[in-house]
C-alpha cells in the first residue's frame, strides 16, 4: 500500500513540472519526427500509430521506427494543455512513392 501511495505521489509530482505546450507545437514536432520515420520499399515496411488527441487520427512510420514514435506521441499529449475532439476514420498503413502514409481503410 505505501508502495502504491509513493508511486502516485511521484507521478502527481511529475505532472505539475510538465511545462505544457500549444496544440501547434505538439502537432509541428510531431510531424517533423514522422515525416523522418516515415520511409519504406513496400507495405510490410509500415504501420499504423493512432496516437491520441491533438495529434492526428493515424500516422504511418517504418516498422523500425515505431516505437519511438509511439513513445513521442504520447509525451507530446501528455505535455499538450487544452481539450479537443477527435472523430476519425479507420485508416490503414501503406507505402507510396517510399513514404509510408495513412490512408482511409473504407472499414467504417
């Protein structure tokens, strides 16, 4: 039990020292990292990351790259300080042109 309680207390503490920032400045870094995790030869080299709010409904990276990704989408939510609305289509992973991309599934 005081294990437990020590834990929250770190993490409450963790919270107020976030320096929160803007819904651009989340969605400009975000995108910046993506579009540098984002090459591929075919379709296998891709995958689809649905982070959450503000950032967008899915991005496609390297499969190499997405863990690192996954970990970046959810440190910019976390440090994002305002509210919004996310309705977002069901979107799959493919490779064009080298890039992988996100693209409307038509699973809805």
């Amino acid at each position: 039990m005081k294990t437990h309680v020590f834990v929250m207390f770190i993490c409450l503490g963790l919270m107020s020292c976030i320096d929160f920032r803007t819904e651009e400045e989340v969605q400009e870094e975000f995108q910046t990292e993506v579009a540098a995790a984002n090459d591929c030869e075919s379709t296998a080299d891709c995958v689809l990351i649905t982070p959450q709010c503000p950032l967008p409904c899915g991005v496609a990276v390297n499969v190499d790259e997405e863990a690192r990704i996954r970990l970046l989408a959810t440190r910019l939510v976390l440090e994002y300080d305002g509210s919004c609305d996310n309705s977002c289509p069901s979107l799959a992973a493919i490779c064009e042109d080298k890039k992988c991309v996100a693209v409307e599934s038509g699973d809805d």
